[in-house]
C-alpha cells in the first residue's frame, strides 16, 4: 500500500492533509468529500476515520480514492478493544502513518472533536476545525464532546462553520472563525433538468411527487412527513437516503411514501429531475438549530421548486429571496407544494441560477485554501492556488 501511495504522490504541495473524521468518506457525498478532494488537486490528502471492529488482527487500512486521496480505517480486533485503551491504538496507528508515509510539514483538519483523544499530541503546521454540525445536540452524541470541543477550539488556528447560524453560535469562542455555508456542485445537478431516462425504481411511481433525497434520521420531521401523505394520498412521497439512529418501524408507512434507499451521488440528478417539487421536511429541534442544508442548493440547482419547515439557515437567505417555500404545519406543508406546483418554472430557474451563481464548491476552496495559506506563510510556506 505504501508504493501505492508513492506511485501517486504529485509534487502538488509543501504539506499534507490529515484529516480526522466521525463521518465514511464512502457513506454519503457531501461537504467533506467535496472540500478535500479539491485539496487533493494540490497535495496528499489522508481521511482518517473512526474504527471498525473485527475479529481478526489490528491494522491499519489504507485505500486510494483518487490521485493523492487515501481514506484510512484503523480496523481493531475486539480482544484488543477489551484488553487495550483504543484511545492508545489509534495514537499508535496515527504515529505509524507519520514514519510509513513520510509526512513532514501537514496541517491537522477535524471534523470531529471526539479525534482530540488521540491527536492531541500532534504538531501541526496549522490546525483547523471545520465545524459543520453542532454534534453535542446530535442522537447519542457521546457526552464528553462538548469538553472535546472546548480543547479542540483552544488548540484551532481556524475555525470553519458549516453555516450562517454555526457561526454566530461559535465566534465569540475563538479569534478566527470563518463561515462557509453549503454550496454546490451546480454542474453536476444540472444534469437533472435535461435527463430523458428515469432510474427504474422510480419510474413506476405515479406523478405528482414530492422527493427527499439525505440521511434519514432523527433531523427529520416524521410526523410532518405522514401527516403530508395522509392527506393527500394521491401524491407520491420518494425518500431517497440511508435510515440512520432511528428504526425502520419509526418511518411513516402510508403507501404512498416511497423508500427507496440510500443512492450513489452520481445517480441523484436522475432522482430529482422525476419530482414535481423537492421537500425538506426537517424537525425542529436542538439537532437542527444550525444546520445549512446542503441539499437546498441542490435541489435549486436541479429546477426543483423547493418546499422546507423554517429551518433558520434556509429561511435566510433561501426564504427570505422567496427561492424556497417555507412551511410548518402539515397543512401549510400541503399549500405550500400546491402553491410549487404552480409557479412559473422559468421565472423560477431564472432566479435560482442567478444566486447560485455567486456560489460553488471551487469557490468556497479556493477562499479556505488562501486562508490556511496566510495562516502558514508566517511559518516560511506559501502555495499559490491552481
């Protein structure tokens, strides 16, 4: 794996990446996954994720994704997960990569504060945290994250939000935080608007529908969602996305709500572009207080008119511009996408790539990058953007 590795190292920057994540790089395709494989154009990346538990030996794997990406699972044995600390293995497995690999000079991104157990010890150039979800408020959050995060902000450089409201939340806790709300690949989700053949699952759905395309969990409003479907049973409801911390007997089963798994991110397009109008029916609760959907942007992107509860980071600037529809209750819900329904799609399209034209994932790179860049640059390293 190490000549894999040198095989595909680029003189493509001064430092490596090593990013510390509670998130699959290989689970569903959203912020990190767009950030650091743009990184990766410049440098070695490596996406270290939490362990898996195994009944054969400890070890490390390590698995190229594209040029200079490599995702690495410690895999632990569960005699060792009773015998040892697994805090200890993961220090070891981190050191190990060090010398294996030949990292020198790297910067230290975490998304999660749970990886300060084991990566506290570490050197880096610069240290950020990229804050993309107030984890503590998260279903079975571990309770020692909020203490995690407080060691982690003290030993940032950076602080990145995933959103408007994380970022009022949390600059008054460190010197340098930066918000980069969602943003989008609009290229890939224009496919939507011009796809002639539907995926097969779908196509035997009758019309009109109304689609979700995410994880399923507790961040959805499930009551909102039957209630919806109840009443009105000749609409189609597709949920489109991996059921995660919540049961299969906790998902509303009326028959017209369609589950219909969880999709790989170059299949989404072709989802969307079969709906009549996208919905995103999230609770509102303290685990969505500061969320900034990724899919809004998506979905904008695809032509579909848009319909969500008044999730804060949506209502501004999403509502506010009148580019979503803004609904509660699960009749406003059902006037609401009446109301989608009708409104004059090129208008609409119109309005929508206008603002989403300010944004993109290249842009918001480009910005993180020259901002890590300047935070480097004291300590003799400087890179140009590409």
């Amino acid at each position: 794996m190490k000549k894999i590795i040198e095989d595909n190292l680029s003189d493509t920057g001064s430092y490596d990446l090593l990013c510390l994540s509670h998130l699959r790089w290989d689970f569903v395709y959203q912020r990190p996954q767009h950030l650091l494989s743009r990184f990766a154009r410049r440098q070695r990346v490596y996406f270290y994720e939490e362990p898996v538990y195994i009944d054969g030996e400890t070890h490390l794997e390590i698995s190229p994704r594209e040029d200079n990406l490599f995702v690495l699972v410690p895999h632990i044995s569960h005699a060792d997960r009773e015998n040892r600390n697994v805090t200890d293995i993961q220090r070891e497995m981190l050191d190990e990569i060090f010398v294996s690999q030949n990292i020198k000079s790297f910067v230290l991104w975490f998304y999660t504060p749970m990886a300060m157990d084991y990566a506290a010890h570490l050197q880096p150039l610069v240290t950020i945290f990229d804050c993309m979800d107030e984890l503590s408020a998260f279903k079975f959050a571990p309770p020692e994250l909020i203490a995690n995060e407080k060691r982690l902000i003290e030993k940032a450089d950076l602080v990145f939000t995933g959103g408007q409201s994380l970022y009022e939340a949390k600059k008054e806790k460190h010197a340098r935080v930066f918000a980069f709300p969602s943003s989008i690949d609009a290229a890939h989700f224009n496919q939507a608007r011009n796809v002639e053949a539907e995926p097969a699952d779908q196509k035997s759905i009758a019309r009109p529908r109304f689609g979700y395309c995410g994880v399923i969990d507790e961040r959805l409003d499930l009551t909102l969602l039957g209630e919806t479907a109840k009443m009105r049973p000749d609409w189609q409801f597709v949920m489109i996305g991996p059921v995660v911390k919540i049961s299969e007997e906790d998902l509303p089963r009326p028959a017209n709500i369609h589950y219909l798994g969880g999709k790989d991110y170059q299949e989404l397009p072709a989802y969307l572009s079969g709906w009549g109008v996208a919905l995103m029916p999230f609770a509102l609760n303290e685990s969505t207080k500061y969320i900034s959907p990724t899919k809004t942007p998506e979905y904008l992107a695809a032509g579909c008119p848009v319909v969500s509860t008044p999730i804060r980071d949506v209502v501004r600037p999403y509502g506010e511009l009148g580019l979503v529809h803004i609904a509660e209750t699960a009749e406003e819900f059902v006037a609401a996408c009446e109301k989608a329904l009708q409104e004059n799609s090129n208008e609409r399209l119109k309005q929508a790539d206008e603002f989403l034209s300010e944004i993109s994932w290249d842009k918001t790179w480009a910005q993180m990058a020259n901002i890590i860049d300047e935070a480097i640059s004291p300590r003799g390293i400087k890179l140009a953007i590409v």
